[in-house]
C-alpha cells in the first residue's frame, strides 16, 4: 500500500512494514518486482504495476497530498448562487463559438444525453435541495463525463490494439456486479489517451486535456481529484446531512463548474443514434442511403401522440455509415456531418460500448434508449448495461428505480440482442487475449 509521499520520498507498506524510497518510478517497480506484487493500492483503490508510467507516477502519487480541497483560487470564488454556474457553462460555450440559448436546457443539451441527464437533475427542485442526493448529481455528472471520454478513447484503441494493452484497461472490460460505480475512470483516461499517442485522435482536445491532467502542479488536477475523492466519500457513506454539507455542495459545485468548462469541446460534435439505414435506388438513379436518426441531445417529448416521431431521416447519396449504432459526428450539426460521411474521420462508433436498446427491441419505440457498458457476469457469458440516467444508490436507497440490460449469447425475449452479443465476442477478444 503506497501510503505517504514527500517531494524527494515515497513510503509503502509492505506486509504491514513501512519501507521509504527515493521518489522515483525504478525505486516503485524494483520494490513490487522483489515482492512479486502485481497491484499496489492507493487512496482505497487497486491499481495494477503496469499502470506506473513515467507519464502517470505524479499524477498518481500526488494524490495522497491532494484531493481533500479545492484549489485555492477555485475555494476562494466558490459558485454559491443556483443560476451563476449555468451562466458560467454559458459563457465558456459562447466561447468554443458554439450557439446556445439562454435556457439551461439549451445550454445543457450541448455537452450530450450522458451527461446533460444529471446537469437537468441538478437543476431540478429535487437538485436544488440541501441534500445527499444533489451531490450525487454532481457526482455522477463529474463520472458521466469521464466514462464518456473514455469511451471515445476506447472506441478508437480496440478495435486496433491487439496486444500489450495495460491491465487496467483489460480491467475495465471484465468488470463485475457493481464494481464499475467505484471504477477509476480518471487513469483509464490517462492510460487510452497514451495509447493513442502517435496516431490522429479523433477528439484531438482530449490529449491537451489529459496533457494538463497529468501536470500534478495545476488547478486542472486538483480539482479532478478532488472531485474524485468527494464521490469516493460519498459511496462509502462518509458524507453526512448536516450543517457541513451546504459548504461541501458550494464546493463541489465551483470544481465541476471548473471541469465542464475544460470539456465544453464536446459541444463542437454531436451524438446520434443511427436506427437504421434503407436503400432508395432505382436504375439509372443514383444511390441514396435514407439514414434514420435520433440526436442524443436536448430533451424529447415525454407525452407523444402515435403519428409522432422522435428519430429523423436524411439521405446521403453514395455513401452509408455503420447501422444500429451510436455516433460521434465532428461537427455540431447532424446533416453537415451526414453529407461528410466520404472520409470516415468525420465520424466515431462508439458502439457496443453505448447502445441504443429501442433498435434491438422488438417492440417499435420513437425515443431513443440508451445504455452504457458497465462489465460482465456469470464468469464473463454476459454483458451488462447501465441506463444512461441511473442515479447513485444513497443508502441502498435507490429514489428512482434503476435500469439494467444484460446480454448473452442466446437472448429469448430479445433475440435482436444475440447480434450484440456477437460484436462484443469480437470488440473484446484481442484484448482478452493479450491479458492472458
């Protein structure tokens, strides 16, 4: 257990011992390799030996003297009024160039589904309120937004990478029951981000945030880990409804304020589902792929009559994209990014780790569903997923009921699902393989 860390020392308990090292990464490894120890814990949490690099070892080590506070100049200019952080989130959007009203739905829409959900929970009378479950909002919007980052990340190194993957992203692929709501999203950020290194990122701001991340001496870093920290307090119900909370939410507020300006890119692309794609074609026609279409942004109509339709069509001559799967488009409007479908950099898959579960039902819905990949069960024969918008359980309370999805080989209420099954089978086996 690495437990103290000074500028010029690290000390690490062995078996019970303390044992001081000179501050250096050599020092680290050539202790765990005498011990044969292949994960070394740190602030409550495992953390594979391969998962210390030179580019991570401040980032990681210095946690144990940050995290407890916000930055100075953060804590010294806390948010406490309920209409100035959607003013500031506003400001930064204008900023990017991006259009928004003055709304919060308007504002909020921009950063997408997976994490606008929680930022329209924290802006609602239930989030309003002096409470555990506010915080929780915050919490989970600050977690949203680092498992969608990673998952863009993901989605390019996987299909690519056919070996020497570090444990901890193998990890993330085999994870069980509830262990992904304590999963350490922030260094598998770092760690995908590095393994991209070398090649064009699809999201390009992505490396110059992680390039701040990793500078242990910024506000940027402080903050993530404190952010981090407080949702690890909150988990482990160390966090009480008393007369400190009202300080801790201004608080919490003021970082992820902080952080979602550092991700306003995200509003310069859109999330989309793609339900499916027909052909229209006749002879001496050209070729046109009507691709129908739900945005994963703003918020759809909970009521609708039965004429209504919350998927889109549009059609793109010649060329078609990948059919019952989540996109991430490079630009903020869907149909210029539909008419630039020629070079496939102008879009992501992010599919099967984000799915549209309404294109797989049997049943015909108008609003997309979607869910995220959380681990799998019964010794890796099924996947499970997550609804986008599942709140923390506080207490082993859960205040609205929560949504799973598992998929296995045979799905008999949804044999669309078998299909899926397959992808995954074929996404995740290189990386099973090398982590053999």
């Amino acid at each position: 257990m690495l437990q103290g860390v000074t500028d010029s020392t690290i000390t690490v308990n062995v078996n019970g011992t303390p044992q001081e090292l000179e501050r250096r990464l050599d020092s680290l490894l050539g202790l765990l390799d005498d011990f044969k120890a292949k994960q070394l814990q740190l602030e409550g949490k495992q953390y594979f030996i391969d998962s210390f690099n030179a580019e991570n070892f401040d980032f990681l080590i210095e946690q144990l003297r940050n995290g407890r506070e916000l930055p100075s100049e953060l804590a010294e200019n806390l948010i406490t009024d309920k209409n100035v952080w959607v003013k500031s989130l506003e400001r930064e959007l204008l900023r990017q160039g991006v259009s928004v009203g003055s709304q919060p739905q308007s504002i909020f829409e921009h950063y997408g589904w997976l994490i606008e959900v929680f930022l329209l929970k924290m802006n609602s009378p239930a989030g309003r309120a002096p409470t555990l479950r506010r915080l929780s909002f915050m919490a989970e919007a600050y977690q949203s937004s680092l498992r969608y980052l990673c998952y863009i990340q993901l989605s390019q190194l996987l299909p690519q990478k056919q070996k020497g993957l570090p444990s901890s992203i193998t990890a993330f692929l085999k994870l069980e029951g509830d262990d992904h709501i304590k999963f350490d999203y922030l260094n598998l950020l770092l760690l995908c981000t590095e393994q991209l290194q070398g090649q064009d990122n699809f999201m390009p701001e992505i490396e110059e945030l992680v390039e701040e991340l990793t500078d242990s001496e910024t506000d940027l870093y402080s903050t993530a880990v404190f952010l981090t920290r407080q949702r690890d307090a909150l988990l482990a119900g160390t966090i009480k409804e008393d007369d400190q909370l009202g300080a801790l939410l201004d608080q919490y507020l003021t970082g992820l304020v902080y952080w979602l300006r550092y991700i306003a890119f995200l509003a310069k692309y859109r999330l989309v589902s793609i339900k499916d794609i027909n052909l229209s074609y006749r002879l001496g026609t050209a070729k046109n792929f009507i691709h129908r279409y739900g945005e994963l942004h703003g918020v759809y109509a909970e009521i609708m009559n039965d004429e209504d339709e919350d998927y889109k069509s549009h059609s793109v001559q010649d060329v078609f994209t990948f059919n019952q799967s989540i996109l991430l488009l490079k630009d903020s409007s869907v149909k210029v990014s539909l008419q630039n479908l020629r070079n496939e950099v102008n879009y992501l898959s992010l599919s099967p780790l984000l799915i549209d579960q309404s294109v797989f039902a049997d049943k015909i819905t108008q609003t997309p569903e979607i869910f995220y990949y959380t681990g799998r069960a019964n010794k890796g024969r099924k996947y499970v997923y997550d609804l986008y918008k599942n709140e923390l359980r506080l207490n082993e309370e859960r205040k609205n009921p929560n949504k799973q999805l598992v998929v296995q080989k045979q799905n008999i209420k949804q044999h669309k699902l078998d299909e899926l099954y397959d992808q995954l089978q074929q996404l995740f086996r290189p990386a099973k393989r090398a982590s053999v």
